[in-house]
C-alpha cells in the first residue's frame, strides 16, 4: 500500500466544494487525519432501464375483397410498417442497459486503485491493488493510513441499495465505462528520465466495474483527470470529485461526530455512506522483488528484513530482470503490510522505493501488494523500462 498526496486540480460543483471546506473541519473534530491520504482515481458509466411499451389492442374484423388499387395502398403501408419495425428495433438496440448487482454476492462490483509511475518495478506491481473494493454483498475493504488498523487496512459494510446506487452513479450517470481516456489496455508505460521524473504522467488510476449483464474497467492517466480533455470533460470532472470525496470519507476515524447533514451530503454524492471503520488483515500478500540497482546513496532509507522467509533466496532477480512473486502467508502478512504502512508514511517520501538489506549486506528492493477479497480486477499489463544508471543524483 502506498500513501498518496492528492489536491483538488480541478473546480467542483458549488455545492461539492462548499461541502469538502465545510467538512475538512468536520475532520478535525471527528478524528480525521490531517495529512495527505492515498489517492486513486475512478470512473464509469450507468444505464437506465428501457421503457415497457403498452400493449396494443387489435380489432377483429372480417375480411374483404381488395381491388387492385387497395392492394398496392396494403402493399406500400406493409413496407411502411416494415420500416418502423425496423427503426423501432434499432431505437430498443440503443435503450440504455439496466445496471444490476450480480447473483453472486462475493463478486467485486467496484474496484478502484492508483499506480504510480515509479523507477521501481516490484513497486508498480505492488500498487495493482484496489485501494477501495466494493462487494456485490456489500462487503467494502479500503486501504487509509488513518485509524485502529495498525497495517493500514480497514473493512466496512454498505446496503444492497448503497452498492447499486453507487454503481449507478459510475456506470449511468458518469458512464465510466464509456469515457475515453486516451489508454488502451496494452498502452500502459512505465519509464524514467535521465533526470529521475516519469517520463509520462505521474500516476494511474483504474476502475474495475462488474454489474449482472457486464464488465468492464477503465484507465486513465491522472493528468487527464486534473485537465481533462475531449467530448466528456464534465464527466471527468463529475469522476475526480467522486474520487476526491471517497478520500474525505476514508479520512473519517470517528463516525460518531458526522452530523446527519453531512452523512447526507456523502450519500447525496457518493450514493453511499457508512459509519463502520474496522481493521481488516487480508488473507495474504504477494511479495516482489529483485536486487536493488547499484549507486544508491548511503543516506537512504534502508530497512532490516522483518519476515521470517529468507530474503535473498526469495527474491534472486537482478535489477531490470522480471521481479520474483512469492506468495505471503500466516503472521508474515501483518508483518509485510505494517513494514509497508512505514515507508509509505515516510516524510519526505524515500525516492528509491523499499529496500531491504540482509545478512550479507546486500540490497533489495522488494514491494507487497495486499490480496483483495473476492478478486483483483485491477492487475493491468504494462511496458516498464528499467532507469539508466546515473538517475536520482541527488534525490
């Protein structure tokens, strides 16, 4: 898991922003953290529910010797009726779906999660995790580095009703699933420049959404949901505010303090609210990982080992090469997931990723992404290009 800094780089509704000012006090006093939380970027569409036509009445008559004249004028008005059919199918064609949850209750219905670009592979494959899950049950787990949950990790529980309306409010009112963001799912690119920045966008956001009738996932650069660009700049727009007041409500430790008006203003633009924050441990982590690049300055952030596996046997890559994933179980999931809370929290934030040292001394970088419940619909194919040497002088 990894902290993110996020601001609002784009203007709101009215009524949205008067509502985050109001409720950055509210914060304070319901507990909320006043540092910056992991950000992570959402986006999808919703569907009405087609019309039911009236049924048509028909009169019974019988029937009548036709000229040659009222056969042709049949003849047309049959071609005619063809037509309509044919048009009135097209327009059924092109009535919205109906959003449903899924049978299954344990199937993820929204996933949302935030990568960013860093030099550092086992990193970015860390990242591959929805910071907020959504089950069709109403099962949420969410990543926050505020509250009881030592690891960074909390779960909550949403009506049936709340997850459908939130899923409506991606998919029909924002319709995420339609909204182009320039990226394809095999466009994704991770590289470096010589002076240590991304060479793209600094970050990526995805959403994962799974209704009754369908399934799709949309990503989409955080550079474009700050200055959206296109046909549908306003539903960007509507997306990032989404993202940002989920963030508001991940900050909240303390729900006891929210008045009504404002549990009211969450679910009015959400379409959800609970007051339930509980720590959750996931059943596992995957641990990725390689030797660390040489040249990395004596200053920086290095840690001792704290899992019980050994650390150079377990991750024998070289830097550059495809990191090793191992599977993490039993006490060491508490271990890596509270040793990652720790760097995330580090301010300032280490540039060269976590690393590990064991009893040769020699260095690791190594990452751990949480397993999601359910599923994890975020793991995207991406192009990483390893950084050249010489980068991050001076970092």
């Amino acid at each position: 898991m990894k902290v993110f800094r996020t601001a609002l780089a784009v203007r709101l509704p009215i009524a949205q922003t008067m509502f985050l000012a109001l409720l950055g006090a509210a914060l304070v006093a319901c507990g909320g953290g006043d540092e910056e939380a992991e950000e992570e970027r959402l986006r999808q569409p919703t569907l009405a529910p087609p019309a039911t036509a009236a049924p048509i009445e028909e009169d019974t008559v019988e029937p009548e010797a036709e000229t040659d004249a009222e056969q042709s004028a049949d003849e047309d008005d049959g071609q005619a009726e063809e037509q309509d059919d044919e048009g009135s199918e097209e327009s059924a064609e092109a009535t919205p779906r109906v959003v449903e949850l899924p049978a299954d209750g344990n199937v993820p219905v929204i996933q949302i999660a935030r990568i960013e670009n860093t030099p550092w592979e086992p990193q970015i494959l860390a990242q591959m995790v929805p910071h907020l899950s959504v089950q069709a049950n109403g099962f949420t787990v969410f990543s926050s580095p505020y509250g009881q949950s030592h690891i960074g990790w909390h779960q909550t529980n949403l009506s049936q009703a709340d997850v459908l309306a939130f899923l409506k409010l991606l998919v029909e009112d924002i319709g995420v699933l339609e909204l182009n963001s320039g990226i394809a799912e095999d466009e994704l690119s991770f590289a470096t420049l010589p002076d240590g920045a991304p060479a793209n966008c600094d970050a990526y956001g995805v959403i994962a959404i799974q209704t009754a009738a369908e399934e799709g996932r949309l990503i989409i650069s955080e550079c474009e949901l700050e200055n959206p660009t296109g046909d549908d700049i306003e539903a960007k727009k509507r997306l990032r505010g989404v993202v940002d007041i989920i963030e508001q409500w991940k900050r909240v430790v303390d729900h006891s303090g929210v008045s009504p008006e404002n549990q009211a203003a969450f679910k009015q633009l959400m379409g959800w609210y609970s007051p339930i924050r509980q720590p959750y441990t996931p059943e596992s982590v995957v641990g990725f990982g390689t030797r660390a690049r040489g040249s990395i300055p004596a200053d920086s952030s290095i840690s001792g080992w704290p899992l019980d596996l050994p650390l150079g046997e377990s991750f024998d890559a070289d830097f550059g090469a495809d990191p090793t994933e191992v599977v993490i179980n039993g006490e060491d999931v508490q271990r890596a997931l509270l040793t990652s809370l720790a760097f995330a929290l580090e301010n300032p934030p280490s540039y060269w990723g976590p690393l590990y040292m064991d009893e040769d001394r020699t260095l690791y970088s190594v990452a751990f992404r949480a397993a999601a419940p359910g599923a994890n619909n975020v793991v995207v194919d991406y192009e990483y290009t390893p950084p050249i040497r010489g980068i991050g002088i001076g970092r």
